[in-house]
C-alpha cells in the first residue's frame, strides 16, 4: 500500500531465481486478514497463482498459494505464465532514450552507468508491468508480442538490452485526464511530463503500450553488430517507432545478446 509496487519488484526476483535454478513450481503461504495481504494475494493470482490449499496453526487460516515453472506461453494473458515469450510471436524492435532507459528498466542497467543514480523507490521501476507511451506510426500491437528495446545512442553506443511482452495496447484514449490515470506509476513520466505528452501534438495523439519486463539481455549487440548482421539495414534505418522484425533476427538478436533460452518457449 506504499504505492511503490514492491509485490511486483519481489516476484520479478523470485521469477528471475526460479527459471535460473531450473525449479518446478514456486509456493508461497499467506494469511488473508488484511488490506495489504488481500492486495498481495490479487498481485500473485494475476501472475498465475492458485490456492492450493489452507492449514491452521497458531496465528489462523493460511492460504497456500503455487505456481508452477512448466515451459509455456499464454498470448491471451502472458501474466500467467511469465516470463516465458514465445518464439512464434510477433517481435518488435523500439527505441527508448539514454535519458529513460534504466530508469524504466533497471535490472538493465550498462556498465558505464552508476547504480548510485538509480537508488530512489519510484514505483515504474519496480513494477513488472509497464507503461511505454509512443508516437509510433505503426500501432496495430497485439497481446502477446515480443519487444526489444533499443537504447539509443549512435553507432558504437547504441545497444540492444531488454526483452518485454506486451499486455495490452491504449489506442484511443478519451483524454488527458484519462491519458494520465493509465500512464501514472508504470511509466517513466511524471503527471507534468504526461499532459506535455498529450498535447505535444494534438493532431497525432501518443498512445499507451503496457509491457511486462521480463528479461534482461547478459551482453548487449550494439547498433554496428546489428547492421552487420542484417537486422537493421544502416544507420539511417535505426529505428524510430515500432520496427517488426522477422524471426530469424529475433532468434538472431538472442545468439549475439547470448541470451538464456529457457525462457522462450517455440
């Protein structure tokens, strides 16, 4: 009830540990007799969850709560079964600036930046569901599809980092008001810089991807090795809004980020 979605930032620990060391299943025992506790238990069911059943002791009921690590993808609702992405989905390339990056992302932080400058609880870093807002020409996003972020930066800076599923896509939204309200504590921005946003250009409105953050590349191809391995054509191709990219540079971008592949599921 902090606001600084910790639930979140907890489980995203507890995923990353469990698909490393290869568990089957992860449990975890709760009572239900307050706010908070009722509010952490909707987190854990929206991640895929089930009370598996109750014992009493001393302090009263407690609730059992499993979720099991089988290899699968659920495109209708990837919360249930992260942080596994699908090789057959549909993947993405999209930039993000140096200025955002870590900030939003921040188990994918680069070496030559400071962990010093990331320590303040902000409630967008520790979620793993997240905000991009994007003017992006093409915006016909679907749940389900793969994104890697591009952190912008030239030729020999630019590099790929991240990995994200998108969870839901705000095409037409109805206003500022409500602009602000879907965007608050998952995005980057603050209310100031989110009505900026909305009215940068009022004819060409931003709109809303909300992603889960589910995997941080352990080497990060910058833009040469890209464009040497076919994946962006040139520097001028870089991308400015969301690129489709084929599978096979998909499967490409994992061989050169030296990705864990125990997390995709074909």
């Amino acid at each position: 009830m902090n606001g600084y979605k910790l639930g979140e930032r907890f489980l995203k620990i507890v995923f990353d540990n469990a698909l490393l060391q290869r568990v089957d299943e992860i449990y975890v025992t709760i009572f239900s007799r307050t706010i908070e506790q009722q509010r952490l238990i909707k987190v854990l069911e929206d991640f895929g969850f089930k009370e598996h059943g109750r014992k009493v002791n001393a302090y009263g009921i407690e609730a059992v709560y499993i979720r099991d690590m089988w290899p699968r993808f659920d495109s209708q609702d990837p919360k249930l079964t992260f942080p596994y992405i699908s090789r057959s989905s549909r993947a993405f390339i999209v930039p993000i600036y140096p200025l955002y990056h870590t900030s939003l992302l921040p188990d994918s932080i680069l070496r030559t930046e400071s962990p010093g400058d990331f320590v303040e609880q902000e409630p967008h870093r520790n979620a793993i569901r997240k905000i991009y807002v994007s003017r992006s020409i093409f915006r016909d996003l679907h749940r389900g599809d793969s994104i890697v972020f591009y952190r912008t930066g030239g030729y020999y800076q630019s590099v790929v980092t991240t990995l994200g599923i998108v969870d839901g896509v705000y095409r037409q939204v109805s206003d500022e008001a409500h602009f602000v309200s879907l965007c608050r504590k998952r995005s980057v921005f603050s209310d100031k810089e989110l009505r900026d946003q909305w009215n940068y250009r009022k004819g060409v409105r931003p709109f809303i991807v909300g992603f889960l953050y589910a995997y941080s590349f352990p080497r990060r191809p910058t833009l040469k090795e890209l464009i040497e391995n076919g994946i962006i054509l040139d520097i001028e191709s870089a991308p400015r809004g969301f690129e489709r990219i084929t599978a096979e540079q998909f499967s490409k971008i994992l061989e050169l980020a030296k990705a864990d592949l125990r997390f995709i599921v074909d």
